[in-house]
C-alpha cells in the first residue's frame, strides 16, 4: 500500500486493528518521506532505530490485542521534550551534545501508548520566535507556497519543524508546546489542526523551560479527531510537575458528537484589529456562520483587557524564561566557552552564554532580566501580573455569562515569506500572537482548525478557545467548524 | 522609555551574556523598542487587583521530606563539559 504516510491516526488506528497494515508498514513509509524531505529542515535527529524497534514492539502488542489508539503510530517529537539517549536540544547551541539521561513524561505517556518515535523536530530557539527563523539548525521550510511563485515561506513557529512535517506528510502527527501560540499559529499558517490543553493538563517534566507559568504541550495533527486522540495519550497527572493538575483525563475522542446545538459561541469585538485584512475578516465572519448554521447561538462579547495581553507577556514571558535559562551556565550540561589565559567563573559564564544563545534568546533573557531588576520589578514584573489577573477576568466573566466557546482569528494574516520580517523591530514579529496569547495567560486549552485559503492559496485558520478543562466541548465544536469549513487542500509536493 | 548603552551594558552583566562595546546600541534600541511597547500597560488601572501567581487556583502538593532518588552521580555528571573525580569542575572560584 503506498501514500501510507498520509493516513490520520484515526485511519491508522483503524488499519492496524484491521491487520490491513502493520506499524512497520507505515513507519517505514513515514522514514521515507523524511528522508526525501531534507530541504524542508523539519527533522533535525533522526532515530529510525528506535522507530522500527518501536514498531515491532507496537505490531506485537497489536497482535495481542491490547493495543490502546496511539500504538504503532508513527510520531514526530519536537526537540524541546527531552528524550533519552536522544538529541534534545530545544534548537539551541548552548545545548549541543546534550543526551539527558531521561524521558519527558509526555514522551513517555505517548511511548507507553505504543507510539513510534521517527526523530526530533526543527523549532525556534527554547521556542522564542513565530516564524522558526530562530533555531540553531536554521530556518524550517514550508511545504506550502503561494500560488505561481517558490518563495520559501515560514510554517510559523515556535513548532515550526513539527507544522511542516505534519503538513507535509513526514509523520501522522508531531507534539508541540504552546507558550504564546506557538502550536496553534504555525497549525493555522500550515493547514492542520493544533491544540494547547488548559494550563497543567500535560506535564511540564522534561520538557525544556522556556517560560513555566505558560508552557503547554499539545499535539499538531492532520484532523481534530487526531487531535483528541493524542491529546488524550499525552495528559496526565504527574508528581514530578507540582502544576499538573490531579483530576482525570477523559476520553476526549468520545467527546466528538458532532452536536453543538444551543451551545453559545462569544465572538469578542476586541479582536477585531485595526487593519486586519479583509480575508480575515470574511474568514471570521464564514466561521461565525458555520457555528450558527450547526445550532450554536452567536453571542457578542466583550474580553476589554485584551489590548494589554502582548505588552503583558512581553514582561511576564522574558522574566521567567531570565529565570530558566539562568541554568545554562557550562557547568553541567550543553556548550562551554574556551576560556583565555586567565578567565574565571565570570568570564565562563559570559562567554558560554554569549556563544551559546542566539540573538532573539539573548534579548529576551536580557528584557527578563531588566524587568526583575531591583527598582523595576513593582513597574513592569508586578504590573505585568496585574494586568494578566485582568485578563483572565476578562474570561471568567463571559463564561460566567454562560458562554461555552469564543471564536476568534488563528493569527493575523496567512505565513510570510522567511526573511520577510528580517529588518522589522523585535515587537512587529510579537504581533503574530496577538489572538493566541490570551489564551496561555488565562491558562485555557485553544485550538486552531484550517478553516479556508487567501488569494494566493495559502491556509489560513480559526480559533476556539474553551472553558478550562474543558477540552472535550472545545474538540466538539472544534470537529463542527471542521467538517463544515470541509478544508481538505493540501500543498502541492515540490520538495 | 529609552535605554542607553551603558544601562544596556548593566543588564548584559547581570545577565551574564557577554556584549561587545560595538553591539550595545543596537541592542539598546532594541531594548528601547520592545520597553516602549510594554509601557501601553501603565493605561490599566490595576488598583486593588493582586499580581496572579498561579494560573490555576491550586494548592501545590507536598509529600514527606525524604528521598526518593539518588545514587546515579554518573548520570549526573554524564553531560558535563568537564567533570573529574565525580565533580563539575570550574575554573578557580577562590583566590
């Protein structure tokens, strides 16, 4: 059987179950196509040992019958979940060399499921940067391009290499982690399904830190029913992440009825931007109508803080990740400068970091460190948490009117061409974020769906944000916005 | 707000990164940008509002004060640039 490579995991699954094909069918069809994919950069560690053990292990449990969704399939992890024995250098070259001795929890709840591993993906450094321009192993590429023209465009970022490698076909689907948007933008910049769970839902252990009291995983798929599917396999309570939340996780597949019918859908009238292109607008508005037509009643809402929601995590994100990635010292793991005659632990410190990190990661490390410092903290650090309760309020207060989901944008425009945004200010690339990044200071699970084309042909996708821990209800209305929107395009393959 | 080079220099020190004199303005007007976009947040009235600490309203769990992992110095230290004698070794710390 050929085209393995672009079954869904719920197509997969079911084959497997079938006996129609065996894991080390379809793994061997994915090494494949990663191996014809060089040009895209997605894949940086590539582990097709591991992947075929993986799936001989998966197509025995097969055999025997015990076999939960995710086994044999195979996966894409990107390179900020530590894997053991395994490259895992969150797209850095302060951690060149480094093979933790361990296994993220979310890697090894996917494992223990039966998934098969086919390598590590490309991403922006410790996940800072919306275009994947940032990661040491250079730029990811799109398998999207405009129509007539090869410009090589940005998949988004930060899970830039885990966007084009879904998108393309290299994987059934790949993990990411969502800090600002960083699943579900490069999900709608390259036409797939992205979700980022309510904050604690999957566990942060092994997961490299960029800034805690934002980070998520989630999973980048080809369908929302794959998204439920893996979301499923990759939660769970942990011990070893004091913010993993100790309740159930459901199974959210079964939450997918289809039915959202007196369900209330807020649109929030702060999203709508000044200068937001048209084919947004009329994006948004054809969602909005999709969701009506499906029986949901369309609320308008007001979310007022929304403005203060980029400039607030452009203080609360940097402070954390100065904190996290203070332990990037040369000591105990990753690169460490040659040091000159004479040098001490100072002049170690500050030359390891300064080869070790990039410029975006240099910046915000120093922005983190500026808003901490001794009298700054109260003006930015505290009035930037201030500011961040308000915007949760703003949340809890239309739930608490009864809305069940909002609907918003994806992102502000479709992807952009790599290097586009080279000579702009730091803060025009922030901007990407500008609908996404509420939702992780709220701590609500969010998802992308690719909802239509612009003019030149390229994907663009929708928002629903959900209540907390209810992820379920938000994969449901996420599967209704699917099937109606009927986006099934995919890139032309040209690499 | 404006950041000059000589405040951009104090915070590369206490950042530990290392800036050469001849990148300090290009990061000051960096640092100068990115600030003057955090200062929209002095619009909010933020009077009585308490700064969050954690997302989600929970207790964080404690569990009894003992150990449960040890013995794997060799794991520890595996991805040391230079470990000797079963220590991370720096360059002299103590005159």
């Amino acid at each position: 059987m050929s085209d393995l490579n672009k079954l869904t995991i719920a197509d997969a699954r079911d084959k497997l179950r079938a006996g129609d094909v065996t894991s080390q069918d379809l793994t061997t069809a994915c090494l494949g196509a990663v191996e014809g994919s060089g040009v895209l950069n997605a894949f940086v560690h590539n582990t097709p040992e591991i992947a075929m053990a993986q799936a001989a292990a998966a197509d025995a449990r097969l055999q025997s019958g015990d076999a939960p969704a995710m086994c044999g399939i195979p996966i894409g992890v990107k390179d900020l979940f530590c894997t053991k024995a395994v490259p895992s250098q969150a797209g850095s070259a302060i951690l060149a060399g480094f093979r933790p001795e361990y296994e993220s929890t979310v890697t090894q709840n996917l494992f223990d499921a039966g998934s098969v591993m086919l390598g590590k993906l490309n991403m922006d450094e410790f996940a800072m940067g919306s275009s994947n321009e940032t990661s040491v192993y250079g730029d990811v590429i799109s398998p999207w391009r405009r129509e007539n023209d090869t410009a090589r465009l940005t998949p988004g970022g930060s899970s830039g290499g885990s966007a084009s490698a879904v998108a393309a076909d290299l994987c059934l689907a790949a993990t990411g982690t969502d800090t600002g948007g960083s699943i579900r933008q490069p999900a709608a910049f390259t036409g797939i399904v992205g979700i980022k769970p309510t904050y604690g839902r999957c566990s942060r252990w092994g997961v490299v830190a960029f800034a805690s009291s934002l980070d998520q995983a989630g999973p980048i798929t080809k369908s929302v029913r794959d998204a439920a599917i893996m979301l499923e396999a990759m939660c769970s309570h942990d011990e070893k992440d004091s913010t993993s939340a100790d309740i159930a996780v459901p199974n959210f597949e079964a939450a997918l009825s289809g039915d959202i019918k007196g369900k209330k859908i807020g649109i929030p009238k702060e999203y709508r931007m000044d200068g937001m292109p048209d084919e947004i607008e009329k994006l948004w508005a054809d969602g909005t109508a999709m969701m009506r037509d499906a029986g949901a009643e369309i609320v308008d809402i007001s979310l007022p803080h929304t403005k203060y929601a980029l400039p607030a995590y452009y203080v609360i994100a940097p402070a954390e990740a100065s904190s996290n990635l203070a332990r990037y010292d040369g000591v105990r793991y990753g690169h460490r400068a040659k040091l000159a005659e004479g040098d001490g632990i100072t002049e170690m410190y500050e030359k390891t970091r300064a080869q070790g990190f990039g410029p975006e990661v240099k910046r915000r490390v120093m922005i983190g460190t500026y808003v901490l410092s001794a009298g700054f903290y109260d003006a930015y650090y505290n009035r930037a948490r201030r500011v961040r309760a308000l915007i949760k309020k703003d949340f809890e207060d239309v739930f608490a009117q009864g809305i069940d989901a909002i609907l918003t944008p994806a992102t502000p425009s479709a992807a952009f061409g790599l290097g586009e945004m080279a000579d702009a200010d730091p803060v025009q690339m922030y901007l990407n974020d500008v609908f996404t990044v509420t939702v992780n200071l709220a701590g609500l699970p969010g998802i992308s769906v690719p909802a239509g084309l612009d003019k030149q042909g390229l994907p663009l996708g929708l928002q629903l944000i959900g209540r907390p821990w209810e992820e379920g209800d938000l994969l449901n209305a996420a599967y209704v916005m699917e099937r109606a929107a009927g986006f099934v395009s995919k890139p032309a393959k040209w690499w | 707000m404006s950041i000059d080079t000589k405040t951009a220099a104090h915070v590369a020190k206490l950042a530990r990164i290392k800036v050469e004199t001849s990148e300090l303005p290009a990061l000051a007007q960096d640092f100068s940008a990115i600030l003057g976009f955090i200062e929209q947040l002095n619009e909010v009235d933020v009077d009585g509002v308490e700064p969050m600490v954690s997302v989600t309203p929970m207790r964080l769990k404690r569990r009894q004060d003992v150990v449960t992992d040890g013995n794997i110095q060799d794991k520890v230290l595996a991805n040391a640039p230079d470990a000797r004698e079963g220590f991370f070794a720096v360059p002299k710390v103590v005159e």
